[in-house]
C-alpha cells in the first residue's frame, strides 16, 4: 500500500515535469502570452494547485516575495478578508513599502525579511504562523509548485492562492519556466520538496 502510494505520488510528479521539460524545450519564441496561459492552465489543474477556495475563518495569508503582482493581490485580500493575518516572505524593499503603507493591513502585517528562497520562506513562515492550519501561500503560477512542495516538506500544510501574472514577453515566460523547472528538480533531489499528492 505504501509502495503504491508513494508510486502515485511519483507519477503526478514526472508528469508534471515532463510537461514543464517539454516547454522548457520548445523554442521561446514559440511561448506566447496565449500558448503559456493555457499551459499554466493545464499544469495547474493536473497538480491541483488552483487558487484555494477560502473560507471566511482563515487564519492568514502568506506572501511570498518575487513581484509587485503578489503585493496587489494580498491589498485584495486584505480587503475581503478583515479578520485574516498577513505575512510577507522575503520581499524587496518596493514589496515592503506597498505593504508596509497600507491602511488595510493596519496591526495585521508581519514583514519577515530573512528568507533568501523559497525553502526558507516555509521555514520561516511555519515558525511565525505557529500551529494554526488554515493558511494560505500567495504566490505566481509558475511558483506554486515548488512553494507548495517546500512548505509541506517542513510540515506546513498551506492552500494554495494563485496569481496569474504570467509574463506576455515569450522570452521572460521562457526563463520563468526553465528558472522552475531547475528549481523543482533541485528541491526534489535535495529533499527540500515533498510530493504533493
């Protein structure tokens, strides 16, 4: 039973990178803004790592640092969630001033400015968010795989919150792929990644 489990688990993985090699293979000039977004599409509803249907009780969200697209959706999620907690996860200094400014984050933001990648990011938030279960990892598409992987490899039980911000540039689309692809390889082999099931 165990053997059949962790062979499961197996295959959504290789799927997964076998469909993120195939991108990283093609010619980048072959990765339009449309052909990505359908991809990511179809990536994500294989992993399911689609935007987490949240309830009202949520403890919080986690924010991890990377672009000012994750910052606009955590002011949006301060707004329809009054009662949740924030924290934001190895961000710049221009991540940090649209936080760190905003009134709908007044007495419920935490800035943790020591997480240097994504490993980090769910150590440290899992030492913040101390045992409560209902937390939310906000992130990119192409991120939320190894984000997810990594907070369940140090037993932090996140639901995912997707941001769409896949770049139009082929080029950029291209290098976030590879960038990932390298990443989630490196973690599985490094042990910094559990399998998500």
């Amino acid at each position: 039973m165990i053997l059949f489990e962790y062979a499961r688990r197996r295959r959504i993985w290789a799927s997964a990178l076998l469909a993120l090699a195939a991108v990283v293979a093609a010619a980048p000039q072959n990765l339009g803004g449309t052909a990505v977004s359908e991809f990511a599409a179809r990536v994500e509803s294989r992993l399911g790592l689609g935007t987490a249907r949240v309830n009202r009780e949520i403890t919080g969200f986690i924010v991890l640092g990377g672009n000012e697209s994750r910052m606009r959706e955590a002011l949006a999620l301060a707004r329809l969630y009054p009662r949740a907690r924030f924290i934001l996860s190895g961000p710049g200094e221009n991540e940090v001033r649209m936080l760190a400014s905003a009134s709908e984050l007044d007495g419920r933001l935490v800035i943790d400015r020591r997480a240097r990648n994504t490993y980090e990011n769910a150590l440290y938030s899992r030492a913040i968010a101390g045992t409560d279960a209902s937390w939310v990892v906000v992130t990119s598409f192409w991120h939320m795989p190894r984000a997810i992987a990594a907070f369940r490899a140090v037993g932090f039980a996140v639901k995912p919150w997707t941001v769409h911000d896949t770049p139009v540039a082929a080029n950029q689309a291209f290098a976030n792929v590879t960038h990932e692809f390298l990443g989630l390889v490196y973690y599985l082999l490094s042990g910094r990644a559990a399998f998500v099931s």
